[in-house]
C-alpha cells in the first residue's frame, strides 16, 4: 500500500510546513504543523477535500496531480475556510476550471469575501445531511459550526466509515513519513493535541460537544483531521481528549503559573510546587509566564484540575504576562478548576492579588485559597504558602 493510500480509494494530499514559526501568529510550532488534504474517488467523480496554505501550494498541486493523473477533479469540498485550508482555492480553481466548489451558505460567503470568487454556478451549496453521489460512493455532510469557525462541516465517506472531520481532532506536529496512526509512532502528537485544542479551539468547547454528539451514531473506522494523522487505531482515544477537554473535564493535576521579577513570587511558587509533591501530587507544571510560552501554560491550565496563579505587583496591576495568561483563561471561558490565588506587593498591598480575584470572580472561579506577601519569604508567608497548597490538595477531586 502506498503511503499517501488511508483507505479503499481515498487518497492523502496534504502538505507539511517546518518553516512558520508561529501558527495564527501566535502559537509556538516546534515540531511543524501538517496541513492536510485529501482525494477521494468514486466510480464516476473525484473529490479534493479541502485545500492548503497558500505557500505550500506548489507541492500540494504536485500531490494532487500525482494521485488524479490525467483525471479532472470534479468537486472541492470546502469543510474549513482558515486560510491555513482554504489560501490555495484560487489555484486549485484555476488548475480545474470546471470545479465545483461544495459548501454551505456561510462558506459560499467567506469564499467570496476571502477570494472574490462571485460567479454563483462555481458554487454546490449544501445543507446538514445532504449527499453527493461520486459513483457507488456517497459524501454525506454534517454542519458543526464554530469548530472552530461558523462554516465548518465535516463530511463522511460511509462505505470506508471514514470521516473528514476538520479542526477537530487535529494537532500541532508535522508529519514524518506516515500518514495513519498505524504507520508511525503517534505517541508525540498526543501533548500536541492538547495545545492545540487549547490554545485554536479552546473557546467553543460546548459546540465541539455538539459536534461530537452528532457523530455518536457514525461508524467510524478512520478519523481525518486537517492537521496531524489520520486517526485509525487510536480514535476512541483521541475522541476522549476531544470530548473532555470539549467539557472542562480536567486530569488529575496542578498548573502554577507565576510572574515574578526579582526571584521574591518565585519562591512562592517553588514552596507551593513542593509542599503539593510532599503531599502526593506528581502531576504539578510550574511555569514562569515571563519565559514559558503562553501556548504551554494554556494548555497545561487547560488539562489539570488544579491552577494556582501568582504575579507581583506591577503598575498597580499583575505582571503584564500573568495578565495575558488570565485574559487567555477568561475568554477561553475556562472552568472547573480548584483554583488559588497568590499575590506579592513592596507598598501597594493587595494589588496583585486584587487583579486575580476580578479574573476569578468574572470567570465564577472560586478562589479556593489565597496569600499576599510583602516584599519577601519569612517564615511567616512560607507557612502561608504551604496551608495554601495544602488548600488547594485538599479541595482536588483527582489526586
Ligand atoms: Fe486549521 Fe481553524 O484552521
């Protein structure tokens, strides 16, 4: 079997980008990021889903045209409009002049918008559950708007029980030769799952449950993604960390997230961090906001049970990247969390400390326990720092 063949007829086109540094312009890419493609075939019809980032098009139109040959590609199907999918659709028009482009009302829209293609008969608009028959082969269509954008869809390949899913169940990571999860090591992309949902999808977590609920009925013998492997041992798995990150169902663990700028908040964090692992925890991620990337520290506030914030006092405020970080947790509407506050101040006390308490009442997180400290650790604050650990372990529901 050909390493671009996932099943009977179904073809990966996709391409993989070493080369961004950052994802949206924001979010760290260490080990690449894949943007994924595919063909499928049907007796009389081919089908392109999706396409790739622009930069990338050269290859992928080389990987189109190696998988159709002399064939002409008769639909585009459009799940996605991100232009990290949809940047290469003026070309792929071009390449097969009779194309249809195949989307739903908002994607017709974002097409035009995004593209200026304005000529109505280019366009197969769809609705939630239409087919399309390619030739013995049928593509069904489910509408699962705002995951991540409000035109995303997925569409399903019931003969080979394979689903084009989109954003959801995708990660960070480029590919290394294999496409399927059985035809690599898959193990890497899991921590990438995290961030990405976290960091890309975070905020939509009920409309990814709705998503995921639709699907509940579908047979599923192959997930493909947009970004990262095709999904085929491992699809239950992922579905979980799909579905309880969807859910704010968190693991058992404690992020600590700091901001310090002379060593005096640190050591606040480092008493917590060990007090917690005295008492059991093995689960802890202690970040400097200041020198982590915010992806990590989402992702990882993201996933475990426990978050423990701390800034000093800056500009009567928290430290700007502890402000970030809880800006990020607010919009991504982040919730059941044991969460603790701790703050440091040299004459304006409470300041710190305040700003959490806004955050934590805004977002209805209560405030399991919490410290402010004057200029630095006595044995006073250390004992202080410690019953707010134990605080916090204690208030843990997995441990
Ligand atoms: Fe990979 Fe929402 O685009």
């Amino acid at each position: 079997m050909n390493i671009t063949d996932i099943a009977r007829n179904v073809f990966y086109c996709g391409v993989n980008d070493r080369v961004t540094d950052k994802f949206e312009g924001l979010w760290p890419l260490p080990q690449g990021v894949s943007y994924n493609s595919y063909i499928v075939k049907g007796k009389d019809k081919i089908a392109l889903i999706d396409t790739v980032r622009i930069d990338e098009v050269r290859e992928f139109l080389d990987h189109v045209h190696a998988i159709s040959g002399s064939a002409t590609i008769d639909y585009l199907i459009i799940n996605h409009m991100e232009p990290d999918h949809s940047g290469s659709i003026p070309v792929v028009l071009a390449e097969f002049p009779d194309i249809r482009i195949v989307g739903n009302a908002q994607t017709v829209s974002m097409v035009k918008g995004f593209y200026g293609i304005t000529d109505d008969s280019r366009y197969c608009l769809i609705k939630d559950g239409d087919t399309i028959d390619l030739g013995e082969r049928e593509l069904r269509f489910y509408l699962t708007p705002m995951v991540h954008w409000p035109e995303t869809m997925m569409c399903y390949v019931p003969d080979v029980r394979l689903l084009f899913s989109g954003d959801a169940f995708g990660c960070f990571g480029a590919l290394c030769g294999g496409v399927t999860d059985s035809e690599m090591d898959s193990d890497r992309y899991i921590p990438e799952m995290y961030r990405y949902y976290s960091n890309i999808v975070g905020k939509y977590g009920k409309f990814v449950e709705k998503a995921i609920a639709k699907l509940a009925d579908i047979e599923l013998d192959y997930i493909c993604p947009t970004h990262g492997p095709v999904w085929h041992e491992r699809i239950s798995e992922v579905m979980d960390i799909y579905g309880n990150l969807a859910a704010y169902r968190p693991e058992k663990g404690v992020t600590i997230i700091y901001g310090s700028m002379y060593g005096n908040t640190a050591e606040v964090a480092e008493i917590i961090s060990c007090r917690l692992a005295q008492r059991g925890m093995r689960n802890i991620r202690v970040h400097s906001a200041t020198h982590s990337s915010m992806s990590e520290m989402i992702s990882d506030a993201f996933r475990y049970e426990g978050l423990v914030v701390g800034s000093a006092t800056y500009s009567m405020r928290l430290m700007p990247p502890v402000e970030a970080f809880m800006s990020a947790m607010e919009t991504r509407e982040v919730k059941n969390k044991v969460f603790a506050a701790f703050g440091s101040y040299t004459w304006a006390k409470g300041a710190a400390l305040g700003a959490l308490r806004e955050y934590a009442e805004r977002m209805k997180m209560p405030v399991v326990a919490s410290l402010t400290m004057q200029q630095s650790i006595t044995d006073a604050f250390r004992a202080e720092a410690e019953a707010l650990a134990d605080a916090v372990y204690d208030a843990l529901t997995l441990k």
